[in-house]
C-alpha cells in the first residue's frame, strides 16, 4: 500500500479556478478604465460647451454696448468682461469707418473657445455681417 503525503486530485480544479479569477479580474478592470475614459470625455465635452457659451455669451454683451456707444473698446486693447461668474477676453477694432472686428475668448478651466463676428455699426443700429466660432 502506497502512503502519499500530498493528495494532488484538487490541482487541476484549483488552477481552473485560478484562471478564470484572472481572466475575470482583467475584464472588470477593462470594463473600469472604459467608464472612466467616458467620464472624462463627457467632463471634457461639458467644459467646451461652457467655453463656447462664455465667449457666444460675450459677444452679444460687446454687441449690446456697441449699439450704446459706437466706439465702445475700439483701440483700448484687450478687455476683460466677468459674465455669471467667469470672464472672458475681448478685442475690438475698427476699419476707421462703420465697420467693427470683435475677438471673444471663453475660458472655463483649461478649455477655450473663441468666437471673431464682424458688425457695422451707425446711429444705434447694429448689423452682424459675420460671426465664426473656433472651439
């Protein structure tokens, strides 16, 4: 009679366990990185939409003031206007007549968006000519 000092019956079901624990582990963590890549993406979309509005939504404020006085801003340089919270950088020019450039920079976080719109101005009345957005 053979006395054994180790019984080995249970190895191979013991290296399958072990197996498919890892080859699980290793989807659960694929499965984590993909929703953390989404988040960040989703995060990243969210803070360029807000970046878009700040400068879309300072332009229209430039517009409004270039109705009241038809040389607001124009030669000062840049300037800083504070909507709801956060600011954004303008420029105005002038082509020496009517005619206005206005360069709006949004800035949320590390995200920009810059809207350049082109606009006669005379005797109150304003009149967008051109209006391009570059995210």
């Amino acid at each position: 009679m053979k006395i054994y000092l180790f019984d080995h019956s249970g190895a191979a079901a013991l290296i399958a366990i072990v197996i498919i624990a890892s080859v699980t582990t290793t989807i659960a963590l694929s499965i984590s990185l993909l929703g953390i890549g989404e988040l960040d993406l989703s995060y990243s979309a969210g803070e360029t939409e807000s970046a878009i509005v700040l400068a879309d939504s300072c332009t229209e404020e430039v517009l409004r003031r270039l109705r009241y006085d038809e040389n607001w801003a124009v030669g000062a340089g840049t300037q800083v206007l504070s909507i709801g919270g956060n600011s954004c950088t303008i420029t105005v020019t002038s082509d020496g007549g009517t005619e206005r450039a206005i360069n709006s920079i949004g800035n949320i976080s590390d995200y920009y968006a810059t809207v350049e719109a082109v606009t006669v101005v005379s005797g109150g009345d304003v009149s967008l000519t051109s209006w391009q957005l570059n995210p």
